[in-house]
C-alpha cells in the first residue's frame, strides 16, 4: 500500500548558502489543506496563520499532511526587503522553508519515501512539480 503527494514549490536562487524554497499554494496538495480542514471541521486558524498562507505550528507538528510534505519553515521574510527576517510569522512576510524528509526511503518509521519527481532533485532554481510516494510500512509499530 502506498500514500501519494503532490507537491508544487519554487527552489529559490543558487546564492543562499542553503538550499531554500517557497511553497505557494500553486496546485500541489497544500492547495487541499484548507478543504480538510474545513470538511473535519476544525478551525482553519489553528492550522493557518491569519493571512491564509502559510500553515501554523500546530499544522507543522501535528497533522500526518505536514510529515509528508517534504519541507520545513525556517524563517520568514520580507519580500520588500529580505534583510527583515523572522523566526516567527508576521503578516506581509514570506516563509520560506528547507527540504526535510521526514520519513526516508531508509527509515523504520510508519512510511518510506520510494519515489520523488526528478525535479524535486533539481541543482538550479525554479519550480518543483510531481508526486512523492510513500510506502506504508506495515510492520511499524508505534508502541515500541
């Protein structure tokens, strides 16, 4: 049994001395979050900070969705001046994220990454687009 994911995100310029990305709500799943949460019934604003675009802590922490998608917020900017950073949210600014994959292709946890879309690989800058497949290890145990 598998678990699919569309992502869509933009690599940002080969200058930073990380590699870091933007993810914005560009026809990937994260375009569906707002409707899960919204059809569970659940407030959006625990899961999205007000400007409605980006995801809170508790979304990041909390929800089997965000430990699939492959990327983390580290800071956020802003776009009229990337020399003002936050650690934390603030209306008007941009996250911006690193990737992190949370369940490896080698990994004992409760998935195991098979495939990635060959742009997600990509050295330059520009989008990332395609599916992520997990596996689903049914072996895992969380109890031990």
């Amino acid at each position: 049994d598998y678990n699919l994911i569309n992502r869509a995100a933009e690599k940002l310029t080969e200058e930073n001395l990380l590699d870091l990305y933007e993810i914005e709500q560009k026809g990937g799943d994260e375009t569906k979050a707002f409707w899960f949460i919204k059809i569970a019934d659940l407030r959006i604003l625990d899961y999205y900070n007000p400007e409605l675009t980006s995801y809170t802590d508790k979304f990041w922490n909390e929800t089997l969705f965000a430990k699939l998608i492959p990327f983390t917020p580290v800071l956020y900017v802003d776009p009229d001046n990337v020399e003002l950073q936050s650690e934390t949210f603030k209306p008007g600014y941009v996250p911006i994220y690193v990737k992190d994959i949370k369940f490896p292709p080698d990994g004992q946890g409760p998935f195991q990454l098979v495939y990635v879309s060959p742009s997600f690989e990509r050295d330059d800058s520009g989008p990332l687009v395609g599916p992520l497949i997990y596996k689903i290890n049914k072996e895992y145990n969380p109890n031990q």
